[in-house]
C-alpha cells in the first residue's frame, strides 16, 4: 500500500549501524560498516487486516543501503501502519493501532526475503509476526524519542561484519541466536505445562503402564513426551482420550485406519464372524474369497500367503527371496522402513533389525543404485523398496529410479520386492501399477485388514510355490493367526465395499488437494509437504 506525501514529510530521521556488503572490481566481496541515515519511509510496510502473522511488503528503495540484501535477512524491521489493525500478538492479547502508529517487529521466520510485483513495481516482502514485547511508538511521540528507540532496538540489516568488526557481529548474531532458543524453551515450558493440567488421567495412566511396561509403551511409534494421551473411544474420523477431550483423527492409523473409527460395514463383517465362532482352527470360505479379491486387485502375486502383520509380510518375502536365489544379502535404502525389523530410518544399524547381511544404498540414485548391486550381484538375493518412502518422510521415488532397479536386478538374478504395505491405496494396483514397474514379490498390510491385525506377501508363482504343503522339501510358514476368522471376514468387506478403487481414488483426490494448499499456505516460511495421494509429510527446509 502507497502513503501520501503528507506521510513522507513527517517521516523522521533513523541513524542505525548497518554493514554493506558490496562486489569489488576483481569480482571479489568486500564489507564496509557505516553509520547510515534512513528515511522511515524506505522502510515502512503495510499491515493488512488480520491477526497472527502477517506479509509486510517493503517499498524497493534506491541507492546502496535499501532492502535488498545480499547475504542474510535483518532480524527486526521497523513498520508503519496505515490504516487502523487489529492485530493478536502471541500472548493471546489483542491490540489496535492507528494509522501512523510506528513498531518495530521481528522476523520469526528466518526465511527472508521475496521479491514480487506490487503496483507495476518490484518489492520486497517477508513474513512477521508481532511479539509480546514490541516496540510500539505512538504517532504522538515526538520525532526525537521516536529516532532514539528505533535507533536503540535496530540492528544491523545484513551480511558478513567487516573483518576489523567480525567478533562484535558474531558476538551479536550469537546473542539473538540464544534470545531465540530462550523464547522457544520459555513457550515449550508454557505449553507442556498446560498439557500436563489438561490431561491428568492421562497423566495417571501413563504412571500407572509404567509400571508394567518400559516407559508404559508397547509401541514405540505412540510414545510423545512428557507422555502420551490416553485414548478412550472413537467414532468415525475423530477420537476422544480418558479426559474428555476430542481431536479429529488425521493419522489415520498410519494407514491401518483410513475407513475411520466406527464403518458400518466392517463391524457388521466382525460382528457376523464372531457369531460364527472365533478362530475355528481351519480353512474357511472368507479365507479363499479375500485372497481372491487381493489377486484382482494387484495382478503381480500370481500366488500369495497371509501373515499377522506388514512386518511379518516383509520378513517371509525376504526368507523367499534368499531361499529361491541361495544368495545371502539384502539390498535396502537409507529412509526406508519395512516393519519393525526392518528400520533403516536413521545412520547406523538398528539392533533389532533381522539378522540379514543388509547393504544400505542411497534412494531415488540411479547411478548407485545400479553401482551397488553390480558390484554385490554374485551374493545379492533381493531388493526391498517402496514405492514412496512412507516412514522416511513421504519421499516419492522417481520412475527412473524404479526401473533402473528392475533392469539391474534382473541383470544379476536378485529379486525386487516392493513393500506396498503403506503405499498399496495411492493407485489402482498399487504404486507399481502407476510407476509401470512388475516386482517378483509384493508385501501388503495395515488397511487390507479392515482395521485389524494384516499382512500378505506373494508374486511370481515359482518363487511362492516353495511354500506349496503338497511338494516335499516345500518351505513351512506357520502362524496361528495368519487366517484368523476376524481378519478374514473384515478384509474381504473392507475390500469388495469399503475400499473400493473409486474410494481410493476420492481419498488420493482430497489429499492431493490438501497437500497442495498445505504448500500454498507455507509458501512464505519454512515448511515444504511431500508425499502423494493422501500420503503426506511436513519437512522444515
């Protein structure tokens, strides 16, 4: 927003203590300190209406010392406001400033400047927020004590210090750096102490699985500090913890929950099977109808085998792949993560991870990846992969890579395994589908069971025929559960009813268009979304 000539006139003078960073002759940096006279004008930005934070735009002034900094973001600016704002700082308070009215404000984002078109002409904008403590200069004041405060709290607009200056600046940066983390620990502390108020039986249940359990966990995954919530009940897409608070659901089970809480016909299916009698120690009809519909819908397991869960899927698709080939390593990815012993999330070995000889080679690297089983052909058995990294922070693969990996496999006789365990709902057949690419086996899990506990691995039928009960030598896989009543009778409704691929395709539209405007409204700080479908991962960059 432009301000009059009435606003320029009366705008006082600002001597502040700058560092200009220039190029010299020889295409070298050069660094020179000054004591600089600014007009406010040059600075001022404009509040729109609205609370939290807001987007000033910055006039583009002339001459060496403007806006456009060369190396780093200043840390406060001084704004003017024009026309009358409501603005809600973060104490919760609200505050009106007049037309006039002179702040200083401080950029909480670090992300610095962005150049755009406003009015025909090129400025500067950048994200503030206004803090429990700013500077606030009412137009009243006089020109004089309005240049002392804002020269007392403005600090150097940008760059490296000069060489004679670099302990002062660095001594300065390291003091904002510590106010920083001071105010951060200070709204941590806040904040944990108001979730401990709010959440007491919590609190008390937590104290009390303590004492049975390490740390009164039994799934790593749902452990948060200072301790986790209690949930009681849930219905549909929301859930409700011991204390009475509700929270809708966006986790979603990590994808073992999508169909919601409470979908009626997946406890119809259960309800129906309990009647029936609870694991009848058997083959049953919804054992062959369920496998039926998972062939339907991935094509690539010509034969396949239920397991209690994605992380067993994995573990017997591994043994197979080995057994088939007579080979000994195991080729994963940094990022990946294929169940329980199977985490290669972080450097370093997991030391619950299956005693596998395991090569760990880098994601979405063609060349590498090519390189690395080249040179561990002659031992390699197999593959591990996922189509999109779920775990490892949504990371997409490229198709590229995903066919150099089939190509290379089959070059050297290792068999490529894709976990579809997460990534089976992003697309009709599974991501392998979508990226044109046929693995030897696949392994599934999490929704696939209707809410319950689910796994299933297959592929080529001459690889899975090692586990054919018929053949002597054939490889046993035993588990009491594998084709439990339950499961059974839920999966095969969740699948033929409830999963259907046009609710698939529904499911992956809203969250493509979520992620989306996740990304527009993170534009201006910090925060990048990746994934696909309504898989998705906030990653601060």
């Amino acid at each position: 927003m432009a301000h009059g000539d009435a606003d320029k006139a009366n705008a006082p003078a600002v001597t502040t203590h700058v560092t200009r960073t220039y190029t010299t002759s020889d295409g070298g940096s050069a660094f020179e300190d000054l004591d600089v006279p600014l007009d406010i004008q040059n600075w001022i930005g404009a509040l729109s209406e609205g609370t939290g934070v807001h987007e000033i735009v910055f006039r583009q002034t002339s001459g060496a010392y403007d806006l456009s900094w060369h190396t780093a973001p200043c840390r406060q600016f001084i704004i003017m406001i024009n026309g009358g704002v409501d603005v809600t700082v973060t104490s919760g308070e609200t505050r009106r400033f007049q037309d006039g009215d002179i702040l200083l404000v401080e950029d909480v984002t670090g992300q610095g400047h962005k150049s755009k078109a406003v009015d025909g002409q090129m400025r500067k904008s950048i994200l503030v927020k206004l803090r429990d403590d700013v500077t606030f200069l009412p137009k009243h004041e006089t020109p004089g004590r309005q240049t002392a405060s804002l020269a007392e709290h403005a600090t150097d607009a940008v760059g490296t210090p000069p060489e004679h200056n670099g302990a002062s600046a660095a001594a300065t940066e390291a003091s904002h750096d510590r106010q920083a983390t001071d105010a951060v620990d200070e709204q941590l502390r806040h904040a944990e102490e108001e979730y401990r108020r709010r959440h007491p039986a919590s609190l008390a249940q937590h104290q009390r699985a303590a004492e049975v359990m390490p740390g009164g966990n039994t799934r790593t995954s749902l452990f948060a500090t200072p301790f986790p919530v209690t949930l009681s009940r849930g219905e549909g897409c929301r859930v409700w913890d011991r204390d009475g608070h509700e929270y809708l659901d966006g986790v979603g089970e990590f994808t073992a929950g999508i169909a919601g809480h409470s979908h009626p016909v997946l406890r119809a299916a259960v309800e129906k099977a309990l009647a029936g009698g609870i694991n009848l120690g058997g083959h049953s009809e919804n054992e062959l109808r369920f496998a039926q519909a998972i062939q339907e819908r991935f094509p690539s397991m010509k034969l396949l085998r239920f397991t209690n869960s994605g992380t067993e899927a994995n573990l017997m698709a591994v043994s197979a792949a080995l057994a088939f080939t007579g080979r000994s390593k195991v080729l994963v990815f940094q990022g990946g993560y294929h169940g329980a012993c199977f985490t290669f999330k972080h450097a370093g070995s997991n030391p619950v991870n299956a005693p596998f000889e395991f090569v760990v080679g880098r994601y979405n690297d063609c060349k590498a990846a090519e390189k690395v089983i080249q040179q561990h052909g002659a031992v390699l058995g197999a593959v591990v992969v996922e189509g999109l990294q779920g775990s490892g922070g949504c990371i997409p693969a490229t198709p590229a890579f995903m066919h150099q990996l089939r190509r290379s496999t089959q070059e050297v006789g290792a068999l490529l395994i894709m976990d579809e365990v997460m990534t089976s709902r992003l697309a009709p057949g599974g991501l392998q589908t979508e990226l044109s690419v046929t693995p030897d086996l696949t392994t599934l899990g999490k929704y696939l069971g209707g809410g319950l506990s689910f796994g299933a691995f297959g592929g080529r039928a001459d690889i899975m025929a090692a586990f054919d009960p018929r053949e002597a030598g054939s490889i046993p896989h035993a588990g009491t559960f594998n084709n439990n009543s339950l499961t059974m009778a839920a999966g095969l409704a969740g699948m033929t009813q409830v999963y259907t691929q046009s609710a698939l395709d529904a499911l992956n539209t809203r969250g493509e268009a979520l992620r989306a405007e996740l990304n527009r409204i993170c534009d201006h700080c910090q925060l990048q979304w990746t994934g696909r479908g309504a898989m998705m991962w906030g990653h601060f960059v």
